[in-house]
C-alpha cells in the first residue's frame, strides 16, 4: 500500500521510499523511514501529512505514490 492509497485521517507507518534519486535521498534525509504518519487532508494532486507529530508536509500525488506505508 502507498502513502497514496490512504484517505484523510488514515496512519500508520512509512515501510519504504521509492522513486528516483534524489526523492529518495531527500525523503530520507528528512527522517521519514519507519516514521508514523496521519494523513489530515487529501485533495486530488496533494496531501498534508503529519509526521511523529513533529512537521506537516505538503505532499504530491506522484511523491505519495512512491511512499509504501503499514496503516494501522
């Protein structure tokens, strides 16, 4: 399943980050590896997604695609 899949108010846990390159190694870079995560809102091209509760991102539907996730 992917961060994409999830709906509004949906969390769980990040498993995996794919994409090319340098999403990958930013994603990462940010922490985002087996972190929980709570979708709070979902529009058609984008997200806004808490992380440990910590930062909110605004995140794209083809970043989203690429972020497999564990609900819980």
């Amino acid at each position: 399943m992917t961060l994409l899949d999830c709906k509004a108010q949906d969390g769980g846990t990040v498993r995996a980050i794919g994409g090319d390159r340098e999403t990958h190694r930013r994603l990462v870079d940010m922490g985002l590896l087996d972190v929980a995560y709570d979708v709070k809102f979902k529009r058609k091209r984008s997200m806004l997604v808490d992380f440990r509760g910590e930062f909110s991102a605004v995140v794209t539907s083809a970043v989203a695609a690429q972020i497999e996730v564990s609900k819980r």
